[in-house]
C-alpha cells in the first residue's frame, strides 16, 4: 500500500510538473506559429530563440501590481481564477500516458486511475472550469466582465450537448467508459476509432474548440466587443492563471481526443509517451492555426451554429452508430 502511494504520488507529481512546463511553453509554440503564418519573427530576444520568453513572462506577472476593483465581489474574485484551471488538471487523472512499466521492481501503469467511468469523468470534470468564468465575470463589478461571463455560460452549455453527444458513438462501438480499454481496442493505425467516427470526430473537435473558448469561438474574450471580457479586471498572477487554464484545456483536449479517436499512446518503433506527445502537439498545433485563419463569429451565429448544426449532427451520428451496432 505504501509503494503504490508513492507510485502514484510521484506520477501525480511528473504530470503536474510537465503539464505547468506545457502550459508556458505552449504559449511559445502560439507566437512562434502564428508569427511564421503572418511573416513576423515572434519571439526572438529572451534566450536562443527566445526559448525563454515564458520564464520572462512568469517572472513579469509575478512582479506587476495585483489590484482588486473596488466594486468586486472579492471572495468570488479569488475564487473564479482556481475554478477555472483547476478542473482542467483534474482531466488527466484519467488520461493513459503509456502501457504498463516496471519501476522499482513493481509493475506500474501509464495512468494515475484507471476508473472504469473515465469518460464519464472527463465530461463532469471538464465542463467544471466555466463556473470560474461566470464567477470572474459577476464578481469584477464591471458590465464587460459580466457580459463575458455570461456569454461564456452560454456558449458551454449549448456546445456541452453536442460534445457529450459526440463521444457516444465511441462508447457505443466500445462497449465501455473506461479510457484505458479504449486505448487497446485501437491496437492498429486502422483500428483508431477516428476511421470507424469520422463524424463523431470533427464534432468532437469543433466543441472542443468552443469549450475552450478559442478562437473562432473565443466570444467570451473578444476583446474588440468587450475590452478582454471577462478577465478584463484581472491582472497579475490572478491573470495568468486563467491563461494557464485555457492552455490546460487545451491540452486536456489533445489527450482525450488522441485517446478516443486517435489510438492514444499506440505506435510503432517510438516509446508510447512519444506518441501520445506528438498526438497532442497535433491538436496543439490546429488550434493555433485556426487562431491564425478564421474571423471570430457573431455571436448569433455562433449559437446557431451549436444548436442547429451540431447539436443535429451529433443525435444523427449517435442514431447510426447505434443503428449500426444492431444491425
């Protein structure tokens, strides 16, 4: 019982540690990627490369005045920016890095726990993070925060049906909620559920998208309508946070798509953490260049297109895959 807490505190411990060093570094890869589609250099001058402009960054908004406005509701104030990355780190808890390995002699698996309800917990956990954004909004006492807010509500609960509904047609052909036995049914490149859910995966995909919040999506911080919306009256570290959560999300994303759809951590001749690495840095890498391609939506027909294009999509490829599976 000792040696399995220990395991499992030091896996805990390695994840949380690369995901903060993922979160900072992803905002490199952002700049980088966006500055070569636009011909502009990106950052150049902290370090080789500037390799170390998110050490900068981190030191900048750890030293810049945190204020509070006098209007805001304080307590929820503080609160909202946990809430919002918070649940993002509690996403992985479910997410397989690799297969089994011995360490210390005993058999050690690639995932923290492997709950037989994983996907079940990662649409509870997940969808938990917009409350930190409701939260920011009311309790900065300004109305851009709170239109932001509100819109951010909104928007997740009407692209949260069809997210959910996006991943059925999985579960259905699976037989199962758990993330792990997900992973081995998909042993081979022609086994990945992406080539047996084409649909289920561009659905997924596009709410992820809208879940996080980013761009063509990014309504509830778009700063030409709202200033910066619903962070508009945070600042310092409080601010970071919520980018640290957003970048979170996004690579909670990456994982669990490249674990339903994508065959998680399989692959020939590379180790399985490489993998499921490059996967992610796929995910990664189409969020920025959408960023970099589309104008944002109204927000009209951002909710049109939620409620009547996705939301019949995803209870159509629910139906045929079911229908499927009978016949």
């Amino acid at each position: 019982m000792l040696e399995y807490a220990i395991i499992s505190s030091l896996k805990i411990i390695v994840i949380i540690v690369v995901l903060l060093t993922g979160c900072a570094y992803s905002t490199y890869l952002e700049r980088k990627v966006v500055a070569f589609m636009q011909q502009r250099i990106g950052p150049l001058y902290a370090g080789p490369y500037g390799l170390l402009q998110p050490i900068a960054d981190a030191i900048k908004l750890i030293f810049k005045e945190d204020f509070v406005p006098d209007r805001a509701e304080r307590f929820a104030f503080t609160l909202a920016p946990i809430i919002g990355f918070v649940p993002a780190f509690m996403v992985f808890a479910v997410v397989p890095f690799s297969s089994d390995v011995t360490m210390f002699g005993y058999e050690v698996s690639g995932i923290i726990s492997d709950l037989n309800i994983g996907v079940l917990w990662v649409l509870a956990v997940g969808s938990l993070g917009v409350y930190g954004t409701i939260l920011a909004g009311w309790s900065s006492g300004s109305k851009y925060s709170l239109l932001g807010g509100l819109r951010g509500s909104a928007q997740t609960i009407s692209y949260e049906l069809a997210y959910g509904l996006s991943i059925v047609g999985v579960i259905i052909l699976g037989n199962t909620l758990s993330m792990s036995e997900i992973v081995s049914q998909q042993a081979t490149i022609w086994d990945w559920y992406i080539f047996r859910q084409p649909l289920g995966f561009v659905l997924f995909l596009t709410c992820a998208i809208a879940e996080t919040c980013r761009a063509p999506f990014d309504l509830p911080e778009a700063e030409s309508e709202l200033v910066a919306g619903f962070h508009t009256e945070y600042s310092s570290m409080r601010f970071s946070t919520f980018f640290v959560g957003e970048y979170a999300h996004m690579i909670a994303v990456g994982c669990v798509g490249s674990t339903l759809f994508l065959g998680g951590w399989q692959g020939p001749f590379l180790p399985p953490v490489l993998w499921m690495a490059i996967k992610v840095f796929l995910f990664l890498f189409l969020y920025i260049w959408l960023r970099a391609t589309l104008p944002r939506f109204r927000y009209d027909q951002l909710m049109n297109f939620g409620w009547k294009v996705l939301f019949p999509l995803a209870i159509l490829n629910t139906m045929l895959t079911g229908l499927i599976v009978l016949w």
